[in-house]
C-alpha cells in the first residue's frame, strides 16, 4: 500500500553516520520497548484501570459498612481484599512506567554512545546488558501480584520482586558502563570521530519538528507540575486525611444510629474515590505530557535513520505530536467529562503507538538497507 | 565537545545511576516496610472503629497520614531524578544549538544540573526536616530548572533564526 511511496523519496540518511551494532540495538529496542509499555498502558487503562477503581470502592464501602455492623474480622478481610487489589494496580503502573522509561533511556544510550570512549564489542556487550535488566524488571514487576511469596527464601519479598530488582541492577552497570565511557572520551578531550561526528542531527523537517514540539512539551508539563506542587498537593494530602476520618467516624456513628444508618459513611467514599480520580487524572496528565515532550525531542535524532519517504515521516511526526496533545489534555478532562475523555485519550495514546511502531518500521528498513550494502561492498 | 556539554553528559549519567541505586536500594529495604504500614494502619483505624475505639482509630489514621506522605516523596525522588537526568543527557547532545557563547553556557549548564540534584533532593529532605527549609530548596531548585530550560529554549530559538542546524 505504502511501497511505492516510501520507496519514492528518501531521507537524507546517506548523510548520517553508519548505525553500529550497539546503537542499532538500543534504537530498536527502545522504541519496542515504549511501544510496549504504552500498548500495555493503553489495555490497562481500557480493561483494568477503571473496573479496579470501581472494586476498590466496593471493598471500602463494604469495610464501612463492617465497622456499622461492629465486625471487626469483616473489616479484616475486606481490607486484605482491598490491599490485593491495590498492589494489583500498583504493579501494573510500574510495569507500564518502568518500561517506558527504559525504553526512554534506551535511545538516550544510543545518543551517548558515539561519545562513550569504549570498543564496539564492549558498547554492544553493555547495550545487551541494559536491555535484558530492561525487559526483567517490568516483566517481573508485573509477576509480582500473581507470585506473591511462592517459594520465596524471604518473608516478605518474593522471588518477582527479587528477579526485578536484578534487572534494576543490570540496568544500573550497564548505564555506569556508558557513564565510565563518557568519562574517557571527556578526560582525553577528544574531538570530532568518524562516530560521534555529526551523530546526533535533527536537520529535516521531521526532526526540527520533534524537537520543537519536544520542548513546548515538557514546558508546559514542568509548569503544570509546580502549579500542582504548589496548588494542589498539601490541599490533597489534608483532604485525604480528612475524608478518611469522616468515613471512620460516620460509620462508627451508625453504630449506635437507629437502623444503623450508614449514609454519611457512603456519601464520604465516594468523596474519598473522586478526591483519588483528581489525584490520578493531575498526575497522570504531568508525566504523561512530559514524558512525550522527552520522547518527541528523543525521536528528533533517529529521524536520520528512519527510512521512509519524507511525506511518511511527516504524517507520523504530527501523528505523534497530535497524540502527545490529546493524551493529556484529555486525561485532565476525565473528572468533567468522565469516560468520554477517557475513551478520547486512549486513543492519543494509541495515536502515539501507531507512530512510533510506524518510525520502528522505518528504522528497521535503514538496517536491512545498510546490511545490504555492506554485503555488497 | 564544550564545558557545558561535558557538564550535561556526565551529570546526567552519574544522575541516571544515581537514580537508579536509590530505586533499587528503594525497593530493597524500604518499599515493602512503607506498604504494609500504609496498608496497616488503614485497616488498624477501621478495626478500631468497628471495636468502638475512636481514638485508636484517629491515630491510626494519623500513622496512615505519616506513611503516605513519606511514600509520595520517596517516589517521587526516584522518578524525579531519573527523569530530570534523561533531560540532563538530551541537553548534553543538543547543547551546542544554544546560540550563547561558552561563559554563558557553561552557566546555564551548571543551573540546570545543579537545580536537577537540588529539586528532588529538597522532596525527600521534607521526609526528615519539619518546617519550610526543605520546601524552599524543592522550590529553589525547581526555579533553577524552569528559568534554565526558558533560557536554553531562547538559545535555540536564536540559534535557528540566526543560521538554523548546523549538525
């Protein structure tokens, strides 16, 4: 459908300079590695999200009406339900969020590496290493809710969160590999090599594009988080407190109301589940527009290596600017608009997977075209 | 490769690194402990309810506050760092499109690595100090990183109306 359009015109990839082993690595696997996470992100949101929160509301209703009723062990057993059901959802924010930003440090890695004074071997040794620990933690970390402690050699941390804390760790060498690197180059002040010369150019349209939507990004995502800082965060954090000692003390009133009316006690969870959604939404929509401003400024610099046609990186390019405006925007519309904005935002962050899987194409194109030429030569 | 470059990169990664070591050693020895004593002391104040023990319950509420409060800093720190040094690093390979000279540069360079360690680091100080002191250095280095990052967006603007990419 695309061939003869992509085949028609070519990026100025000939200017740039050869993708290495390593580099090539840490290129495609970041980009797989963000397309994942936010695939990930995008089916929790849909499927999980929304269904846990509801659950979670239930439990606490149900823990409420527990104390009404005096019943201690019910109340028991509805926050042991209540705890599995949060660490459910935690572990799947931190999958979705350690993937991406591995994957985020992934393309920063291969930015660096032409400055990173080691052997090729060596960089694609360290590549592999961060990879692999950048797979095993999320992968793990989303284990962890469903090994719990089975076989574990320790009381309270399973054999899950052992293995993503190795990948951690891995991650950690690798990364201090390229800093030991880096330090090399900069103690011999070399200068320009065949490498590093003109490695990391956004020159075309698509890169100066990335690069200055990039920026707009994670300003307007750095002044949106002081504002919530400074506005929000301490009135959130009484807030909290506050309804949660409403709902302890309205049900423990019912105790002794006639009928054991427990009104007042549901009235202050749901305030309590809406304070949690505001939360959530401010939250969620300062990562999110700062870490696409990241990815937007991060992608400028592969734009060399993406070989489609120069109207093909355009549409992706302001397919993913689009998505990176939508996602958030509309995450932040979730309290007035409820799922219509969710279902809206999900789709931004479907906009921003079809682009990046659509640059990976174009990538992986650069390396078969550059292995066919060499084999070739 | 300029001061200011050199600044960046190796700033960034020793932030990265550095990032990362308080993650894991995070989620080693404090993470779970932090939970449980969320999870904990919630359960506890509804019990307490439920018993008929209001005071209890308050407390309990109380120690639940406390966790919180430490949890959300404590994160925070983690992510704050990494993402402030995966900005550090994007600079050092960007950094010679600000149309400033070196003295400038190397400024610039030096606020925003300097408000990217003292930010997060004023975050988790309000875990261990009571009053305004750790706040004012959240929101010094904060102040850092947003003037810094106006200025560097001006140094690019001029740097592209004065001769655009140079590679």
């Amino acid at each position: 459908m695309v061939t003869d359009d992509m085949d028609s015109s070519r990026s100025n990839d000939t200017a740039s300079p050869p993708l290495t082993s390593a580099r090539r690595l840490l290129v495609i696997g970041g980009i797989v590695l963000i397309a994942a996470g936010m695939i990930f992100g995008d089916v929790f949101a849909v499927f999980v999200l929304h269904q846990n929160a509801s659950r979670v509301g239930e439990q606490l209703t149900l823990a409420a009406d527990s104390v009404a009723a005096q019943n201690p062990e019910a109340v028991k057993s509805h926050f042991a339900t209540l705890g599995a059901l949060m660490e459910n959802r935690g572990t799947k924010v931190d999958t979705h969020v350690h993937a991406i930003d591995f994957g985020y440090l992934a393309l920063l890695l291969a930015l660096v590496a032409p400055y990173a004074r080691l052997e090729e071997r060596r960089k694609k040794f360290l590549a592999g290493l961060f990879l692999t620990g950048s797979v095993m933690l999320p992968v793990s970390v989303f284990l962890i809710h469903y090994v719990g402690l089975t076989y574990s050699p320790l009381s309270s941390i399973g054999w899950a969160s052992i293995t993503a804390d190795l990948g951690g760790l891995l991650v950690i060498i690798a990364c201090a590999g390229f800093l030991i690197g880096v330090w090399r180059h900069i103690r011999r002040a070399e200068g320009a090599t065949r490498e590093n010369a003109g490695a990391n150019t956004c020159g075309d349209w698509a890169g100066r594009a990335l690069l200055t939507g990039g920026t707009l990004l994670v300003l307007a995502g750095f002044l949106h988080g002081a504002h919530y800082a400074v506005v929000d965060l301490d009135e959130h954090e009484a807030r909290d407190r506050a309804t949660l000692q409403e709902i302890v003390d309205s049900s423990r009133k019912a105790q002794m109301a006639p009928g054991r009316d427990i009104t007042d006690a549901h009235r202050s969870i749901e305030a309590y589940g809406m304070l949690q959604a505001e939360k959530a939404v401010k939250i969620a929509a300062h990562s999110h527009i700062i870490e696409f401003g990241l990815l937007a400024m991060l992608l400028a610099f592969i734009q060399h290596y993406v070989f489609l046609s120069e109207r093909w990186k355009r549409r992706l390019v302001v397919v993913m600017l689009a998505g990176s405006i939508i996602l958030p925007v509309f995450v932040l519309l979730e309290l007035k608009w409820g799922l219509i904005a969710g279902g809206i935002a999900d789709a931004g962050g479907l906009l921003v997977v079809i682009s990046l899987i659509g640059m990976l194409a174009g990538v992986v194109r650069h390396t078969g075209k550059a292995d066919g030429q060499r084999e070739a030569a | 490769m300029t001061r200011a470059r050199k600044l960046l990169l190796a700033g960034g990664l020793a932030l990265a690194v550095w990032g990362m070591s308080y993650g894991l050693y995070y989620a080693l020895f404090d993470e779970h402990q932090t939970l449980e004593q969320i999870g904990g002391s919630l359960a506890a104040s509804f019990v307490s309810a439920a018993e008929g023990k209001l005071p209890e319950a308050h407390a309990a509420l109380d120690r639940y506050a406390a966790a919180s409060y430490e949890y959300v800093r404590e994160v925070d720190v983690h992510s704050h760092w990494i993402g402030l040094a995966m900005l550090l690093i994007l600079m050092g390979v960007i950094f010679d499109r600000v149309a400033f000279d070196e003295r400038k540069s190397f400024r610039l360079a030096v606020a925003l690595v300097t408000g990217s360690v003292v930010f997060p680091l004023g975050v988790i100080l309000q875990t261990a100090m009571q009053g305004q002191t750790p706040r004012a250095i959240a929101v010094a280095g904060s102040a850092l990183i947003i003037i810094a990052l106006a200025l560097i967006a001006v140094g690019f603007w001029r740097k592209h109306i004065s001769g655009g990419e140079r590679g």
